[in-house]
C-alpha cells in the first residue's frame, strides 16, 4: 500500500465517522450543496459567455438532445450539462438564446421521442426561427412504421439484434414495448406524423433519409447512433427552410 493509498483510506473513513452523528451529516451536506451552487454558477457563466459568442458566428450547427455525443464542426446542446461544460445546457423545448436565422444546420438524433407531441412542435418552431432561410434540419427517431412491420413478421434474426443491444425482450411485443417505454420515451412517430409537424412549422421538401446519408452535404455523416441492422427500424427525416420565408 502506497502512503496515498494509507491518507485516501484515513479520509474515507473519517467522513464515514463524521457522517454517523447528526451534526457532522449536516455540516457535510451543507459543504456539498455550497460545492454544488458554486459549480452551477461556475458552468452557468461559461454558459452564457459561450452562448453570446456562438450568436456573434453565421455558420452555428447545432445537435440538439446530444447527451455526450460531439459531431466534429457541430455545437452539442443538451437540456443536461456535463461537468466539463463541452455541451450547452439547453431546453430546446423553450425559446433558443439565438437570433432568427442565426443557425446553418440543425441535428437531432433519438430526442423527438424524448419529449411530448406538443414539446415537439415548440421545438420544430424554435428551430424554424433560429435557421437561416435555405438550412437544414434532421430528425432521426424511431419509425412506427417500421416496428409494426417487425411486429408483424416475428423477423427472429431482428429479435436478437435487439437483444445483442443489451435489450430484454422475450418476443417481438418485448421489442416493440422497449422502444415505446425504454428511455422515457413519450411519443414514437410515423413519417406522416413527423412530416406534418414540420410543415406546420413552415419547413418545405421534407423527405426520408438512411442512416449516415443525406442529400444535403452539412448532414452527411451525422447519424452516430449505429444499431446495425436496427437502423431499418430508425425514421430519418430532412427538410429545409424555405429561401423565401416572408413571400406572400
């Protein structure tokens, strides 16, 4: 045993030995609820200076509901911050901290579902004003669609994908249950759905996508979640805001 492995077992067990009387448990509550003010408005400040300087740029590309997950070139925004501050706390369900037509792309893989229909279209909306006239924006989700089909034929080599996925599922209704309830999911969409929400929101050309394809050039290669022949069971959904957006 090393000297700092000796020092780090008398510190652990000291606070082991504090936390057993009433007055050391609230003292050290108090001592980490202070740490944690201060990181919050540690990482709120870097939040605010990074996002009046992401405002300041023209070519903004923003993955929303990103977790951890970096797209090289692309701004990662999540309504969780990580402790490093590499993702921008953001509710993409609220109004974004960026001007109209600020951004040239916005991503956002495996969130819709995250949130309710309603919390959807404000979020289809919020991305509407902040794109530039002519941007892109991708939705990958699950398809409905394609797990009714799945469900239907009982594929078994689909079922054990599933499972290698680290999924339990006993048969093909566990498959498509999981992906309804898995992961706080809220609403699964078919294209029609998805199509209609982001017309309603004034995008145009709206059209299905494959996993890592796109016919426009800023979404190539933005898929990161690969599931391997579980793909086929992922809507992806591009459309781009129209260049003339005040004509009558």
């Amino acid at each position: 045993m090393t000297g700092w492995d000796w020092m780090h077992g008398r510190v652990l067990a000291a606070g082991a030995q504090i936390r057993r009387t009433p007055v050391g448990r609230a003292a050290l509550d108090v001592r980490l609820e202070l740490r944690q003010r201060w990181l919050d408005l540690r990482l709120a400040r870097h939040d605010r200076l990074q996002i009046s300087q992401l405002a300041q740029r023209g070519d903004l590309r923003l993955n929303v509901g990103s977790s951890t997950t970096y797209i090289d070139g692309w701004v990662s925004a999540d309504v969780v911050r990580d402790p490093q501050g590499k993702v921008l706390k953001l509710d993409a369900t609220k109004p974004w901290p960026f001007p109209a037509e600020s951004l040239s792309a916005v991503n956002s893989e495996h969130f819709i579902e995250h949130i309710s229909r309603d919390h959807a279209a404000v979020y289809l909306r919020e991305a509407y004003r902040a794109l530039r006239p002519g941007a892109p924006i991708r939705t990958s989700t699950p398809d409905l669609e394609a797990l009714s089909r799945v469900y239907a034929a009982a594929d078994p080599a689909i079922l054990e994908e599933h499972r290698r996925h680290g999924y339990r599922a006993e048969n093909h209704a566990d498959l498509v249950n999981n992906y309804f309830y898995c992961h706080r999911h809220r609403h699964i969409y078919d294209f029609a759905t998805l199509a209609e929400m982001l017309a309603a929101a004034g995008f145009e050309r709206v059209q299905r996508a494959r996993f890592g394809e796109s016919e426009h050039e800023v979404l190539q290669g933005v898929d990161c979640h690969d599931g391997g022949s579980l793909n086929e069971l992922v809507l992806a959904v591009d459309a781009v805001k129209p260049l003339c957006v005040r004509c009558d």
